[in-house]
C-alpha cells in the first residue's frame, strides 16, 4: 500500500486576494462540506497521517475551519496550513489550541496581492502577534515563505519589497543579522524556536497553454502526495489545481481503487523511468527543478 508524506486537501477554492503569481481556478466556487471532509478522511487515513489545507483558495475563509480542525484530530491526522494570512486575526480563536495543527505556513509574497498591501507593517504585525501566542502556547511550527527572487526579471523591485518585510522579521525577532546572510538554497533559516523563514524560486503553476518540455525528468506526484479538490476529484500533486489529471472522484469510487487505477499507475511508472507521460506534467515549471 502507498503511504504519503502529504496529502492536500482543498478545503475551499475561493480566494479573497488575486496574487500575480496564482492564477484563480476556472472551477465552480466552493467550500468542502463537512460530511465530505469526514468521508475523505476515512478513505485516506491509511495512505497518510498528514494532511495539508492547500490547493487553491485561502483555506481560512472556510466557515468552519476549527471543526475540520477537530475532526482531523479525532481522527488522528496532523494538518499543515498554508495561507496569505490576511484573515489570521479573525481566525485567531478558531486556530489556538487546536491539537491536529502541526504547521502553519504563511505566504508573505502574497502581500501584494492584498486590497490594503500599502499597509505592510499592519498586515505583518498581525501574523507576528499571532505566531507569538500560537508558538506560546502549543508546539506548531511556523514557516513565514517568501520567493527567492534571485532570477526574477523585476529582482531589484521585489527584492526592495522582500527588504522590507525580512527587516520587519528581524526587528521583531531581535536578529543581530540579515536574513540573506543566512539563507542558503533548499533550505530554511532558523529564526526562533520552531520559527522559520523559507525561500524558493518563483515558478509558474502548470498550464496546457505553456511551452511543452521533452518530457525527462522526475517528480513526486503519487509517490509521496496525492490530493482531493472540494467536489471530491483526485489529483496526482498540489499543482494540479484545475483537476486536469483527473483520477476519479472520491464521492464515486473508492480512494483505493483511484491510487492504483489505470492513469495513476501510467504516472507513477513513468515517473520511475523519468519520463513524464501526462501532457501537463511536460508543461510544469515546478517539475522542472527536479532536472533529468
């Protein structure tokens, strides 16, 4: 039996920003219904222990994030969120003290895509002060992201604006350096205890209407995540974020016979040859970094 180190599950594919670098989905809009939340769950708890609210939408615009929270506790999963982090502050009650919660990752490069963005220092101290008290008061880990800007054709604009945020981190956090100093590619830098920073490279989500590659190379999908959009489709990876590598639906069949059917065994082998198979899969500049 495959087991995955994460398996994303996309509580809402609604969004309350339109960020440069995610392009909203052309799918019906929506939240996961708890009742489907509870059947997923029971169908994947012996693939993983972890599961990740994360596809597309800002997961903590769903209503009733604290009892998705409960549930998964209650079933013995650990969750890992990731978020723009404009609504932490409405969220704050919903999100403390709740034991399933293993990380939260914020996406400080979403800023831009915020309606009040000018107000940088309000939108950070807000997720400071609540990673104060969250990191206080229970062991989650927190992991403040923002793009490595190294090959950006605009480097020297963002850069200024990832300045800004890293000299507001440090301040808060009293570090007597320059984050950059410390960062190296593929890793994190520590910044407090179970407090972290992490950069990666920009790339473009997967899109049919991309440049096709020759296919060579590797990746993941259904080797070590697999995931489920809020009408019950699985997908291969987190990229896939217009369900175009359709596997089945949960709500039909399943999530047992899905991971071995016909087209997921077609990508996982293919991916064990280093050949992509599926055409999106050549068009993805995430797989990209994987090389040949």
């Amino acid at each position: 039996m495959k087991r995955f180190k994460k398996f994303y599950i996309e509580t809402t594919s609604i969004c309350n920003l339109s960020c440069y670098f995610c392009p909203p989905t052309q799918r019906a809009k929506g939240f996961v219904s708890i009742d489907d939340f509870t059947k997923t769950l029971d169908q994947i708890k012996p693939f993983t222990d972890y599961i990740y609210f994360h596809v597309k939408g800002e997961p903590l615009l769903h209503p009733k994030i604290d009892q998705l929270l409960d549930i998964a506790h209650e079933k013995g999963f650990k969750v890992n969120i990731t978020t723009n982090g404009t609504l932490i502050t409405k969220n704050r009650r919903k999100l403390l003290g709740k034991p399933a919660l293993r990380q939260i990752n914020f996406s400080l490069h979403s800023f831009d895509g915020h309606p009040g963005s000018q107000d940088k220092a309000g939108y950070l101290a807000e997720i400071l002060d609540f990673v104060k008290e969250a990191t206080a008061s229970s062991d989650v880990i927190i992991s403040y992201r923002l793009w490595n800007l190294e090959m950006d054709n605009d480097v020297n604009q963002k850069k200024e604006k990832n300045r800004e945020l890293l000299a507001m981190i440090e301040a808060a956090y009293g570090l007597d350096y320059k984050i950059e100093e410390k960062f190296k590619p593929g890793t994190g830098v520590k910044i407090a205890e179970r407090i972290y920073l992490n950069q990666d490279p920009e790339f473009k989500w997967p899109d049919l209407k991309e440049p096709e590659d020759d296919g060579r190379g590797f990746c993941h999908a259904l080797r070590n995540q697999a995931g489920v959009l809020i009408d019950g489709t699985v997908i291969p990876c987190c990229l896939d974020g217009e369900g175009v590598l359709n596997l089945g639906n949960i709500h039909e069949k399943p999530f047992a016979e899905i991971v071995d059917g016909e087209r997921a065994t077609r990508i996982y082998d293919g991916f064990s040859r280093r050949e992509a198979v599926e055409e999106l899969c050549r068009k993805c500049g995430y797989r990209q970094r994987f090389g040949t």
